[in-house]
C-alpha cells in the first residue's frame, strides 16, 4: 500500500499543508516558515478512522 494524496495541496505563502491517504488512516503534513528567522516548522497529524 502507498499513500494517495487527498486533493492539492495548499499553499498560502509561509503555510503549505498536504492531506494523504493509506486504508483507514490519515495524514494531514504542516510546514510553516517564520519571516523572522531561517526556522520552519513542521507538523505532522495522524489520525486513524
């Protein structure tokens, strides 16, 4: 089984998310960039169904 992307992706400047996919699970991946420094922030969400 492989993940399968759930619609596009979302892109919002210093915001992208992605939604996947895989059976009864899902995937929800967060980056966040700060405009103050060289740090991004990533979040990443599980969540069975």
């Amino acid at each position: 089984m492989a993940w399968e992307k759930l619609g596009k992706p979302t892109d919002m400047g210093h915001l992208a998310t992605m939604n996947m996919q895989m059976d009864k699970s899902r995937l929800t991946i967060t980056i966040q960039d700060s405009e103050h420094s060289e740090t991004a922030r990533i979040q990443m969400l599980s969540m069975q169904q």
